[in-house]
C-alpha cells in the first residue's frame, strides 16, 4: 500500500492542490491527513475537494484547529472518513487514529485519548500492518524539541499507546518545525508529515 500523508494544511487550497497532482502522479492508494486541516474551525476548508477530484480515498484526524463538530461536518459533507476513536481496514493493512490534541479549547485528557486510541486498535489488532494516525506527536520524543513551547510537549497518552499497541507507524503533525522528521519508539516509527506531506510504502 502507498500513502501519501500530510498535516497542518489550515485551509491552504494550493498546498492541498499540489498534494493532490503528487498523489495523483505517484499513484497512491490513500490519502491521510493528521490534522489542522483548516484555518481556526472553518467548516468548509476547501482542501479536500483536490484530493476527491482525483478519485482518491481521503482517511483524518481533527487537529487542534478542529472541534469535533467541525470534524463531524467534513467527514459527512465530503463523505470521507473521521478516525477519531476508528479504524479501517485495507487489506492486511489496519489503520486507526485519534486527535490527540491535548492543548487549546478543543482539547481532552490524556486518559481520553488514549481511551479512543485502544478503541480503535481492538477493531484492527489482527492486522499484518498497523498504522496510528494522530495530530499531536508523542511526549519525550525529537520531534518535540522544536516549535513554539506551547506545542512542544507532545502527549503522554499517544507515547503509551504506541508502547502498548506497538503500531508499525505514527504518521502525525502539530510541529510545523519538525516537519520531516523521522524518529523510532520501540519499533514504531514516527512520522511527522507535515504540510509538505510524504510518500510511505507499506
């Protein structure tokens, strides 16, 4: 399976366009967006549409842009799938998800996100591959070293999900500083994907 992963987007239509031309170009099965997919809860971002356009499959997560209900909106008017406290299936791949966003008005508890993390882990748990998708990245991590202070701590309810769940991958976001950077956890590897976005082989 080839995903094409990118976050952070906030409403930007030509980031979104190009994303979408490279999706296109490389042939990918999916499209994974994690989070802050618009620019401070705007229902309609206009940033999906590009990805729809080519016939691709669209899976997020809310990021700390979003509230719930904004992300309910999307997942209905575009008719594409919320991962928050979900999973799918594809094959031998699961794939499964929760905001994480552990900062700002929309957020909830680290017991909560690890709460829908599990939920969705148990529908998938059988899967061959296992990918965890979430907006904020793991505590204690490089990755979180970067950015504004207020961003930088990363969740404590993610980094015990993936020790516990030991998903193949965490593709996330948040840090637009760390954009790009790649790191282990266990035997998890940690992806943040940023608005530039990145191909990843399964």
């Amino acid at each position: 399976m080839k995903i094409l992963a990118a976050g952070d987007l906030h409403g930007d239509t030509s980031a979104a366009k190009a994303l979408a031309n490279k999706a296109a170009k490389e042939k990918v099965d999916l499209v994974v967006l994690a989070g802050d997919i618009t620019g401070d809860d705007d229902l309609l971002p206009g940033v999906i549409s590009p990805f729809l356009d080519k016939n691709k499959k669209v899976l997020f997560v809310p990021g700390n842009h979003e509230s719930m209900a904004t992300a309910d909106f999307i997942a209905d008017f575009y008719s594409i799938t919320n991962l928050h406290g979900y999973s799918v299936k594809y094959e031998d791949v699961g794939i499964f998800g929760c905001s994480g966003n552990n900062i700002g008005i929309n957020q909830i508890s680290e017991e909560e996100i690890f709460y829908l993390l599990k939920k969705g882990f148990e529908k998938i748990k059988d899967s061959k591959k296992k990918v965890m998708v979430t907006h904020v990245h793991p505590s204690n991590t490089k990755m979180g070293k970067f950015g504004h202070p207020l961003v930088r701590e990363g969740s404590k309810g993610i980094r015990k999900a993936v020790k516990q769940f030991k998903p193949d991958i965490l593709i996330c976001s948040h840090v637009h500083e760390a954009s790009g950077i790649e790191e282990k956890l266990g035997k998890t590897k940690v992806i943040n994907v940023g608005k530039e976005g990145k191909i990843i082989e399964i």
